[in-house]
C-alpha cells in the first residue's frame, strides 16, 4: 500500500484552489448567470464542479498512485468534506471513501488498463 503524506489542509486547500477556479471557469461558460458565489450553487451544481476539480486533480497524479491500493480515498474524503462544511454544503458532509473510490473507479477506466509490470518494458 502507498502511504500519501498530504496535510489535511494541504488537501482541502488544493480542492478549494482548483474548485474556485473551476467555478469560475463554468460561470463564465454558463448563459445562465443564476449564481454569484459558490454558497448559492446549488448541490447538483456543486457536485458537477467538485466532480470536475477532483478529475482535474486526480489526472496530474503519478498513474500508480491510482491504480495502486493508497490512501487516497481517505484523503479525497477528508477534503471533499472539509470543502463542504467551509462552503456550508450539508449534503456533502458524508463523503465516504466509497464515493472518493468510485471516482478514482472513473479515473482509473480513463487510464486504459495500465499495468505497473508492463511500463518499463518498450522503453
């Protein structure tokens, strides 16, 4: 198992980061200018952003970070939450692991089948 050594709010600070900038990238997208800030998006809304900054995250990671057992769900878990309670989402305070490994789940498929034997091999 790969043991991840990120503070807490290390992580939280690099989910906030990427999601501020993700919301503003949608806000400027969107036609529909219905909210100013992050607190009124509404949970789908947010759940659709977070979604996009975990992805964006989560593919800058060394591929066997990934694809091996870690404790990254535990991580994506804790800042999800501490995402939420900062944005004052209720419905995003359970983020279990099992949610954070069913995106992982996502991530890993867009990978292909990647196997850590193989990667030095036609080189």
């Amino acid at each position: 198992m790969i043991e991840i050594n990120l503070p807490t709010e290390a992580a939280i600070s690099l989910l906030n980061d990427q999601f501020v900038l993700e919301f503003k990238r949608q806000r400027k997208l969107s036609k529909n200018k219905s909210f100013n800030s992050i607190e009124e998006l509404s949970d789908s809304e947010f759940k659709k952003i977070l979604e996009i900054s975990l992805f964006d995250i989560l593919s800058l990671l060394p591929v066997t970070l990934i694809t091996e057992e870690s404790n990254l769900p535990e991580i994506i878990s804790k800042s999800v939450k501490g995402l939420a309670y900062k944005y004052y989402k209720p419905s995003f305070y359970k983020f279990s692991e099992k949610n954070a490994k069913s995106i992982l789940l996502i991530v890993k498929k867009s990978f292909g089948n990647f196997s850590s034997t193989t990667t030095f091999q036609n080189n």
